[in-house]
C-alpha cells in the first residue's frame, strides 16, 4: 500500500501558511482602515493606503483560487 | 433490451436524486459559518451558494474521471450494482440530515459502492488499499489540517485587529466571509456534482451505452448541475444550524478564518493530490476556530456525535446498498422492490422531519440538539408499518445498528 506522505505534508504546510497569510493580510487590512478614523494626515493616507495593498493581496489569492478550480 | 435501458434510466434518475441531497446536505459546508454569524440572509446565503455550485458544475471533470475509471473494477460492475450503492448512500444522507449531523457525501457514495460491489463480485472487486489511502487517512487528516490553520488563523486575526473599530471590522469580516464561503461554494459544484456524473457515466459504461474511459457526456454534466444547484437552494437547514451554532459560537472573525481555511484546504487538497473531504475540512476549522478565540468553547458532544458519523458513514451505506444489490440480483421484481423502499423511506424521513421544522426562519435558534437527536433516532427505527418491502425496512435499521455495536474501528476511522 502506498500512502503518499509527501502528498499529505504538503497539503498541510501549504494549507496553514496559505490560511493564516491571508487571514493576518485582511486583518491588517481592517486595522489599517480603522486607523484612517484615528489618526491625521499622512499617516492616515499610509494606513489606507497599506489597508488596500492588503486587501489587493487577498483579492489575487481568491482569483488565484478561481483559477486553480477552473483549471 | 427494453428492461436493459429501462434500469439504466432508474439508475440515472437515482443519481440525480443523490445529487440533490448532496447539495441540501452539503450547502452548509459553504454558507453555515455565514449564516450564524449573520453576514448574510439565509435565504440569500443559499441562492448564492446554489449558483456557484451550478458554475462550478460546468467547471471541470476531472473529479467525475477518478470515479468512474478508478476505485472498483469497471468489468464487474452492473447497473443495479450503480443503482444499489446509491440506494445506500441516498438513505445514509437523508438519516444524517434528519439528526442534522454534516456527514460527508462522498464517503456514503463509496461506502454504497463497496457494498454493492461485493454483495455482486466479492470482495475481490473492491481495491483495499485505495479505500485506505482515499478514504481513511483524507477522513482523519482533513479536519486536523483544516482545524489546525484555523485555530492559527483566528488566535492571529483576534491578536492583529483588537485595536480595530467596530464598523470597519463588522463590515470588513462580512465581505471576507462571503468571498471565502463563494469560494468553497465553487469548489463543492466542481468536485460533488462531478462525483454524480461520475457515477452515471460509470452506470452508462457498465449498461454499454458509452464506451470505456468515456468524458461525461453534456447532459449529464447539465442534469447534474442543475439537480446539486436546487438541493443547495433547498438548504439542509437542520446541518447548517449544527455546523454554525452546535458545534461552538462562532464570532465573523471566527467564521471568516474558519471559511478561509477550509476553502484553502479544499484546494489545496485537490491540487496536491490528496483529495480531502468538504465535509470534514468545514468541520474541522469550524471547531478550530471555536478553540483559536479566548474563552471559545467546543461542544464536544456534538463533535462526537459528528465523528461517530462519519465512522459510520461508510460501513452503513455499504451494508445498505449490499443488502439493495441482494435484493436486486433476484431480477427486475428484486429492482422495483429496492426502488419503492427508498421512495417509502424517504417519505418516511420526511415525515418524521416535519415533526420539528428546521428552515430559514429558525436555523439560528440554539438550542439543545440532544433532544431532537433522539428522538428522531427513536422515531426512525421502526420500520413503516404495513409496508410492500417490510421484510427489507426491517432489516436496514438493523443493519445499521451491527455496525454502530462493534464500531471501535470504523470510529476511529
């Protein structure tokens, strides 16, 4: 019997780097945001800024996602 | 040649209604986490879920080719032997349903298979050693890693967005929900609905009608995506108010590190090589995420009950569609008697499913399932009264019960 081990442990490494990657990037993202309320100036610019580079990020994963089921 | 085509168009018609109950069964495995953490209406949560499975249908067919050229000899194999399997299958979905535990679907489909198969051509036909490594190891390594990213992803998202305010997280947590359950959503009409017409193209080719290692054809691939898109609109309410409010208390920050790693472990899992269970990653990362936050409880009699399923799951469908095929082989009386048993029982589910309504208006309602657990059990045991197949109906529940009796090593499984 060949169980495929390899398989298994890649799924699992690519899963949970995957997984928590994107939850952190849209969370920086909601915080990023949050901070446009809080701060002034350039500092808000940055955050909002920041806050769409990660939510950006999390878009591709998902057209990457679509793609890898289209495929 | 009448009777001939005559069992291949039941056979057809019992996939579909599979694939119907696939999709209602399967709907909360996108939309239960959505759902109880209110990001989107229910009703609303299962259209859009049963039109990403309608897409995701059409998507590929590469799953459908591993069912219908891999896992049991296609030279033993007889339509009733098809019709059998999913005799057992339809029956095991329909129970899980009704005591709203999310078991998964493609388990009870080859669980009905095996069965039939060596109820048919011993148990020469059947290919252990893929059983282990594509059945039993993906059912205990799919919640694992699903769970596990889960519990990361939350104790993460809970640490990084505590100084965030409400509106921005509310409104953030909600669009990330649905992106991520839309995503699962696909990728469960790709991989089930192709499980069915896997299965009708493997009933064609056994019937002669297709030639070998045939791709589906169009109808089927329609037929089946359309059947899987209105069994998810119909919503199994009763699984998706145990996978979103029974097994913990989901928070959207919970729900959306839960769905994003378990729509990550989907495809993951399906790209890697190593096909893992919808069913048993959605669970898995819900009570991940349940276990990721402060003070965030599992209800760990559920789990259980939950696991016992799915130990069950296999063995059940395979007794049932064994006993099916039995009754088959005694010729074409054999295969109606099958066929008005399921319709009978499946009434009978129904039935007793009315007793305690479970729909959109009420599946956020928590409440002790423990009670309607058993006694849907207790209603369902006995066999419909003044039944044409009682001798049958009498022995399925039966059935199910040896395996629940000596069940240490399927519920390790």
């Amino acid at each position: 019997m060949h169980i495929d081990w390899a398989a298994l442990g890649s799924v699992f490494g690519v899963s949970l780097v995957v997984t928590v990657a994107l939850v952190a990037l849209f969370t920086l993202g909601i915080a990023g945001l949050s901070k446009k309320e809080s701060a002034t100036g350039a500092s808000a610019a940055l955050a909002v800024a920041g806050a769409y580079a990660c939510f950006a990020a999390c878009a591709a994963a998902v057209a990457y996602g679509i793609s890898l089921i289209v495929a | 040649m009448e009777s001939f085509s005559l069992i291949l168009a039941i056979v057809v018609v019992t996939a579909l209604a599979f694939d119907f109950t696939n999709g209602f069964h399967d709907t909360a495995n996108a939309m239960a986490t959505t759902i109880s953490t209110g990001a989107l209406k229910p009703k609303v949560a299962v259209a859009m879920s049963a039109v990403l499975n309608l897409v995701g249908a059409f998507l590929s067919i590469e799953v459908a080719n591993t069912i219908s050229k891999g896992l049991v000899d296609e030279s033993g194999i007889q339509p009733e032997v098809i019709f059998a399997a999913l005799v057992g299958a339809i029956l095991w979905n329909l129970l899980t349903w009704l005591v709203g535990l999310p078991s998964s679907s493609s388990h009870a489909l080859m669980g009905g298979l095996i069965g039939a198969t060596i109820a048919s051509a011993g148990l020469g036909a059947v290919h252990g050693d893929v059983l282990v490594t594509k059945v039993l190891i993906p059912a205990v390594a799919a919640p694992l890693v699903a769970g596990i990213a889960a519990m990361i992803a939350t104790r993460l998202t809970y640490a990084l967005g505590r100084n965030a305010d409400d509106n921005t997280t509310s409104k953030g947590y909600r669009a990330g929900q649905i992106a991520s359950a839309g995503l699962v959503s696909l990728a469960h009409g790709t991989n089930d609905a192709q499980k069915t017409m896997g299965i009708i193209t493997l009933a064609l080719v056994a019937g002669g009608s297709i030639a070998p290692d045939s791709d589906p054809p169009t109808w089927v691939i329609l037929s089946a995506g359309v059947a899987i898109a209105l069994g998810t609109y119909l919503g199994g309410w009763r699984i998706i108010r145990t996978m979103g409010k029974g097994l913990t208390d989901l928070q959207p920050q919970q729900g959306f590190a839960a769905q994003t790693s378990a729509a990550t472990v989907i495809l993951a899992s399906s790209h890697l090589g190593f096909s893992l269970s919808t069913t048993h990653s959605v669970s898995g990362s819900v009570m991940g995420a349940g276990l990721g936050r402060k003070h965030g409880v599992v209800r760990w009699s559920t789990a259980t009950r939950m696991f016992v399923a799915w130990g069950l799951t296999l063995p059940a469908a395979a007794l049932v569609g064994a006993l099916a095929e039995f009754v088959t082989s005694f010729g074409a009386w054999g295969t109606g008697l099958v066929a008005v048993f399921l319709v009978a029982s499946s009434a009978a589910i129904w039935v007793v499913s009315r007793r305690e309504v479970v729909d959109h208006t009420n599946v956020n309602d928590t409440e002790e399932p423990a009670g309607v657990v058993t006694t849907a059990i207790a209603a369902v045991t006995p066999p419909p009264v003044g039944h044409p197949a009682e001798d049958l109906a009498a022995s399925v529940p039966a059935g199910q019960e040896t395996p629940a009796n000596s069940s240490s090593p399927s519920a390790v499984a």
